[in-house]
C-alpha cells in the first residue's frame, strides 16, 4: 500500500508535486532542470536538520525557554520564596552551630 501524499511512479509518467505528468524522454534539459531542483530541495532539508540537530541551536533554543519562563510572575515567585528557605535554613543552621559552641 502506498504512503498517503507519496510519490508514485508509473510506465511512462511520473508524479510531479502529487500529479501524474508524462515524462519528456527526448529533452535531457527538463530531466536536469528537475535533478537541480531536487538537488536545492535536498540541499534546503539537509541544513533544516542539520540546525535542528546542532548544539549550538538547542542551547539557544534552551536559553529562549528559559527567558520566557524565567519573565513569568509565578516562576520568579517562586523562585524567591526557594531563595529565601535556602537562606533561612542556612542562618538556622549557622545560628544552631555558634550555640552548641559556647
């Protein structure tokens, strides 16, 4: 069974952007006009995946979530009341170590 929007090929024609058109065997400038543009289609998918699968693009990806998330009021809430336990805790134990030494 074929892939829905596939590209199929029959005897004598070929499917051209999802028609079915006769192939021109006489006329090797249609056959590399469209190798050319199979080849800049090729080109153009093969640097999409490349940016999505680099490094560098996700850690920027990774930065631009984090600025977003980091602006809303309820994550920069709750990021301060984290920030003031931590604190708290910390001159609780600080306080609890100077009394046992005396």
């Amino acid at each position: 069974m074929a892939e829905p929007g596939g590209a199929v090929e029959v005897h004598g024609a070929a499917a051209v952007e999802g028609a079915v058109a006769k192939r021109d065997r006489g006329d090797p400038d249609v056959l590399v006009a469209q190798i050319e543009r199979t080849r800049e289609d090729l080109a153009r998918t093969i640097d999409s995946l490349a940016e999505r699968m680099s490094p560098a693009s996700n850690v920027r990806l990774l930065r631009a979530k984090l600025a977003e998330q980091a602006a809303k009021p309820e994550i920069q809430l709750g990021a301060a009341a984290v920030g003031a336990a931590v604190v708290g805790l910390a001159i609780i134990k600080f306080w609890a170590r100077r009394r046992r030494g005396r």
